[in-house]
C-alpha cells in the first residue's frame, strides 16, 4: 500500500462509486444547472473535468482563464458530487504549435506528425515541458482548495506514440552509456558483429528507423517506455506542490498504447486508473464461439472485459479506478452497437467484482462535433435522458444498496497469470507467429498467447490474479507461496525474457510446493533478448519440467490434439493445437496430449511431471479454446472458488470477492437472452434485496441479468479480506461511515 494510501485511509473502508466524464465547455448552450440535477438524480457521484481543452485554459500565450470551471466545481459541489480535476497537456493549443513547431513529434521515417489530432508533440522537448509546467501550476493552484476537488488526472492516455525526436534519440544513448560503460559492452550484449553493425564509438550508433538489431529494439522499447512513466511523475510531483494531502493523483491508462509500462507508470501515483472498453451486443455473450478476428484495441468476448479489469488490478495489486468505459455506442461514426437491456449493468458489477472502486462513463452527453461525434455518452445528441441514462442510474443505485457489502473487496484468485510487458515488445519486434491464414508476421502473437491461456482459465471458471515478473520475483523471493499473494497455479505464458533468477525462482516454486504451468517461448530468451544458447527449456526448468527439445516449428493448420494414454487430461472433441508446435521430447515427466498427425505426433503438445512437493505443466503450442479450457480444468483440479456452484449453464459465470469484513460476495451473471436458474451451493443474502436462499435453492436469472448474494455463513477473520492490500481513495471523495473524507 502507498505512503499517501496509509496517510488518507486509515481506519476507512472505500465503496464503489458511478462517475461520469463532464465537459461543459462542449455545450453548445449553457444547461450547467440542468445537467448536474439530472446527474444527482442518476447517482453520479463523481464528474471528470478539463483534459482536454489547454485552449480553453490558455487562449492565448500567457493568457489564461481559469476561472470559466469555477461555476462547474460550485454547482458539483452543491449536490454533493466530487470533482477529478485533469491537466491538459495531451491536446496542445494551435498557438502553441504554431509557436514552437520544434516540439512536434517525430516519426521513425523521420517525417513530423502533423498537427490537428492529439498527442502529436514530444512531451520531453524542454520548450513543451516550460509551457505545460506553466499550465498545469495555473490550473492546480487556482483549484485545488475547492471543496468539491478530490483528485487529480494528470495527462490523459499517455505512451501513443514512440518519440524519434532527436533529442529523445541523444537521452537514448545516454542510457546506454551508463548501463553498458562502453561500445565493446554494448557490442558484446547485443551481438552487433552480426551484419557488421559492431560500434568503434558511441557516435556510431545508427538511429532506430532502420534498426533491425532485437536487442535494440527492446532496448529502444524500455526507453521510451521509461520516459511516459518519468513523464507522469513530473506531472504528479507538479501537481502535489498545490493539492491538499486527501487528493489523489492517477493518470488514465489505455493499456494497449506501445510506449506505457503500466506497472511503471503507475508506480509514482496514489491508485491505478485507466479505460475499460468492450464491444456490446452479440460480442459479450456466452458460449463465446472463439472468436478469432481482428477486434482493434476493444475487448471482444466476456473474458477480456475480465482481463482488462485484472490488468488495471495488476498494475498495483490494489483496487483501480475505471475513468471511462462504455455508456452507449463507442467508435466512430460506422460502429453504432449501443448494448442491449442489461449489458451496461452487467458490465459494471464485473468490473467492481475485479477490484474497480469507481466506474466512470465516458462520457455525459454526446458530442455534436469533433472526431468523437459518435462516440456515445450517457446522454444522445437530443440531450435527453433515456435508456441508457435509466441504466446507469439503476447501476448507481445498485452500488448504493449494495452500501457496507461493497466496502474493501478483494478479488479472489484461482491462478497467477504473470503478463510481461517486455516479452510482448519483443514478440513485436520478433513475432513467433503469423496473422491467421497468412505468412505475415503477427506482431500481436504476445496478447494472443496469454490471452488464450487467460480465456482457458476463465472459461473453466477460474478467477485470476495478473502479474509482472517483477511483482512475481519480488513475492518468490521471500520464499513464499502464501494464498494472499499467489493462489492456486501460477501460469507463465510466453515469458520469452527470463533472466536466470527468475528461472531459478519459478523451480523453487514449484519445488516447494507450486504447481507451475509454462508454455512454449517461456525463458526462451534471456533479458537483452538473445535467443539462449542451450537445450530448452533454458536453466532449471528443463529438470522441473522433465522434457527437453531441440526444434520447433510453426504449424501448417489447426491440428486435432488427443489425450495421451492413461492421461488424466479430459479432452472434448475437435480440440486443437494452433500457430506452433515445440519438437516436446519426453524425459521423465508424463504425456497429457499428443498431436494428431503423421511429423508432429511424435512430439507430446503437453506433459505434466511432480517435481519436489509440486508440479510442473508444459504446454508446446498455443491451444485453441476448448484445448485450453481442458488444461485449466486438469491444473485447477476443478477446485476453484466457482466450482461449488457446477454445474452451471454455458451462459453463466460465477466470480467472488471477499469484503472489509471478510465475507465472501459471488457475482453470478448471465451473458445471454434466455432465463436460467442456478442451483445456490450455500445460503446467501440477495445484497440488493431482502431475498434469502438456502442451500439447494435455484436462483433465477433474467436475460443480460447479474445477481450478486452473500454468503450468509462467512465469518469476517482479522477484520478483512485474504490478500487485501489495503483501501484506495474513495473516487468521489463522499464521506460515510465507510469511506474516507473527500
């Protein structure tokens, strides 16, 4: 838990509260006082105002107008709604462009972004850092003592582009001379006697647009990753200079963007924020027929809505913010897929089953211009309140009943997925496998990887806990195993940079007691990303794992999979292997499938052996979804927390969180159009209701419908949940006898 964490909630519990993104400078006419009635009777407990509009602010250069928010912050603050106050320097002004045409961004063919979008400038260019420190100290200063203020968003999506300004390129070298001390280091790390590319100087250092050295692709990668995360500290030190000790600062994360270490940026903040959307309709139904296609960076299917909440928690390990998810349409102007009845509701319980403490809508009313004119808010173009409006009221009011129930949750967790975001640069750089039905490479094989072992586990019931490799080192590096922190199997899908601790560590794990579950590429390369000179798996684990191999190959096709005789795997038919097959030589471990085919069968696609007090899982290929539902269930041994509840209807997914009290909260949701009734394991209390229900009983649930109950028979154990990590800011800065002072 932060230092600001223990400063500001201590003896406090945190809720979960319904937000909106509010930009009445947008209006084309002046509905302040109509807005904000209609936002308290929805329930908003929280706006988000003035990323956007550095012009606005700072019309002119030196000219500034800051008081035009104050009648915004008055009137929010009248009705009791808490105010997330942003900086804006995502969206520079025209003049200042104009002015200073230096700070553009530049591109790796060496050509400038043009202006006319967001995000086109070099945020470390020392003329844009002058003029944003002036705005921000302008903005925060002139507001921060407003009753109504409880946070601070700095910044507002950071890590769009990859900067190859010149000035960003000299920092780059810098680094490299004080990691590496000289060019024959750095030759030696890097391996630049191929093609000739071995440095006499550090001059000599050829610019990235060309680059085709992994090495220094990842290298190029972790810079620029280094300077958003420094970036949003600067901010945040800027920021803290004038806000008060109970406002939090966060930033808001688009976790796809290429140059953002989420663990890193959010490491100099007070709590994890960022965007959750997904697309609605058919997309967000069970069964999911595997869905396949190319979905942009929108999460298509239940299970990534999931994953996208567990990464925010993962960014901490600590309850999250989400600053903006879908009111109604999202994209542009050909994508008008509203949810139907029910969807935005289900959404919002599945996000505050993961961790979230506030889910904020982005955004109130919809534009009538500009590039996001149809991106869907609350309200449509006509401004008034309809059913997309009733929806997230009834969320507001859920949350609200729901009151003492909600205080503290804590995901539960059935598996540790560790999710590197260095081994997916580098499977960018290096992709391990082709767009489907083609030879191109894919430069999304890493999210592919870990996602379909993260669907697997989610599809067999499993709840899951994200992690980095460093929050996992630093947790098996105290010797521990203990159930708070790493819970059921620790998954490792594709760790393709793996130093030698790291290795060493994840043997002990098992060895004392884990059960370790490793996929192909995993410690493949080593952290400068040179491709391991050894017999894999490299290291330890090829003992733990009790195989070794000497080739792999791209598949030709989708290949059936089988069951290896005597093998404990239950395998539904047309399972099938994809994209890749590792040459799976069997030393003592035990065969769970086999390929189906005449080359590859020769080679086990999954084996499993004990090693110590554990075991160890190896996975060669990349299953499809019935391939790796089938892996998770044998490594879960079907004792997940959702178990109990089996079996459940292909359309239902039960999750479960424990409270400040210790009481265990299931989420049972149904993805789809036809009522079902579930058989309830234990006695539970309806939170949102007076409705009890012993063991036995069968709860009914409508189309696109969420229940959440209570288990009556939990009993609170040290006065909170197993693993929590302690409170985050109440969003809305509402003060109850169970969250903290605004």
């Amino acid at each position: 838990m932060s230092d600001y964490l223990r400063r500001t909630s201590a003896g406090t519990r945190d809720r979960v509260r319904v937000g909106t993104a509010y930009y009445h400078e947008y209006q084309p006419t002046d509905r302040l006082e109509t807005d904000l009635d209609l936002m308290a009777a929805t329930g908003i407990s929280l706006i988000r105002v003035g990323e956007s509009v550095w012009s606005t602010w700072e019309p002119g250069d030196g000219v500034f107008d800051v008081d035009w928010l104050t009648p915004v912050l008055d009137a929010a603050h009248g009705r009791g709604i808490g105010v997330l106050l942003g900086t804006p320097t995502y969206a520079v002004p025209p003049w200042l462009q104009r002015a200073h045409p230096e700070i553009a961004a530049v591109r790796a063919d060496g050509s400038r972004v043009p202006w006319g979008a967001r995000q086109e400038v070099d945020f470390t260019h020392p003329v844009f850092r002058r003029y944003a420190e002036r705005v921000v100290r302008r903005i925060v200063s002139a507001h921060a003592g407003h009753p109504a203020v409880v946070g601070f968003q700095v910044d507002n999506e950071p890590g769009l582009l990859l900067l190859h300004n010149q000035g960003v390129f000299e920092g780059f070298v810098e680094r490299l001379r004080e990691r590496y001390g000289s060019v024959e280091q750095l030759n030696e790390a890097w391996g630049l006697a191929y093609w000739s590319h071995r440095l006499a100087s550090w001059d000599e250092l050829w610019t990235p647009g060309g680059n085709t050295t992994p090495s220094y692709d990842l290298a190029w990668r972790r810079h620029q990753a280094d300077l958003t995360a420094e970036f949003i500290a600067w901010q945040a030190a800027i920021v803290r200079e004038s806000a008060r000790p109970d406002q939090y600062v966060t930033t808001c994360l688009a976790v796809t963007r290429p140059a953002v270490d989420e663990e890193a940026v959010t490491r100099t903040l007070d709590v994890a924020a960022g965007n959750v959307y997904y697309v609605a309709q058919d997309e967000t139904a069970l069964p999911d027929p595997d869905r396949r296609h190319e979905g942009g960076w929108f999460g298509q299917g239940v299970w990534q809505l999931y994953q996208s909440a567990d990464r925010l928690w993962g960014a901490r390990q600590e309850p999250f913010l989400v600053t903006e998810t879908n009111a109604a349409s999202i994209g542009g102007s050909h994508t008008n897929h509203a949810g139907y009845d029910g969807q935005l509701r289900q959404a919002a319980w599945a996000l505050a089953a993961r961790g979230a403490r506030l889910v904020q809508y982005w955004h109130w009313h919809t534009l009538p211009y500009g590039a996001e004119t149809y991106w869907g808010g609350i309200l449509g173009h006509a401004l008034r309140p309809g059913r997309t409006q009733r929806e997230v009221r009834r969320v507001a009011e859920e949350f609200e009943a729901a009151g003492e129930a909600l205080t503290g949750l804590v995901p539960e967790a059935d598996a540790v997925l560790v999710r590197s975001v260095e081994s997916d640069w580098a499977m960018q750089c290096q992709p391990p496998l082709s767009r489907p039905g083609t030879f191109d490479p894919d430069p999304r094989s890493y999210s592919r990887i870990f996602g379909a072992f993260y669907k697997g586990f989610f599809d067999a019931g499993a709840q899951a806990r994200i992690m980095s490799p460093g929050q996992l080192t630093a947790v098996l590096r105290r010797g521990t195993t203990d159930a708070g922190t790493l819970t059921g199997t620790l998954v490792v899908p594709a760790l393709y940079l793996c130093d030698d601790e790291t290795l060493a560590l994840l043997d002990a794990y098992a060895r004392s007691g884990g059960h370790l579950m490793l996929t192909f590429r995993t410690g493949y390369a080593d952290g400068e990303a040179r491709a391991r000179a050894e017999v894999a798996p490299a290291g330890a684990l090829r003992a733990a794992a009790g195989i070794h191999y000497l080739e792999y190959a791209n598949l030709p096709g989708p290949l059936e999979v089988t069951a290896a005789e005597g093998s404990s795997l239950r395998l539904a038919p047309g399972a099938r292997a994809l994209e890749w097959a590792d040459g799976v030589e069997v030393d003592d471990a035990r065969p769970l499938a086999h390929y189906a085919h005449p080359h590859f069968g020769r080679w086990a696609a999954a084996t499993v052996r004990d090693h110590g007090r554990g075991r160890v899982t190896y996975v060669g290929t990349l299953p499809d979804s019935g391939f790796a539902h089938a892996l998770a269930l044998h490594a879960t041994g079907r004792a997940t927390a959702a178990a109990r509840w089996a079996p459940l209807p292909a359309t239902v997914t039960v999750t479960s969180a424990r409270n400040a009290l210790g009481q265990r909260l299931w989420f049972v949701h149904n993805w789809a159009w036809r009522t079902v009734r579930v058989t309830v394991p234990e006695a539970v209390r309806d939170v949102l209701g007076e409705e009890r229900l012993a063991a036995g009983d069968g709860l009914r649930l409508g189309a696109w419908d969420v229940r959440v109950l209570r288990a009556d028979d939990t009993r609170a154990h040290d006065g909170r949940a197993d693993g929590a990590h302690g409170a985050s800011p109440d969003p809305s800065g509402r003060s109850s006898s169970a969250s903290r002072q605004g």
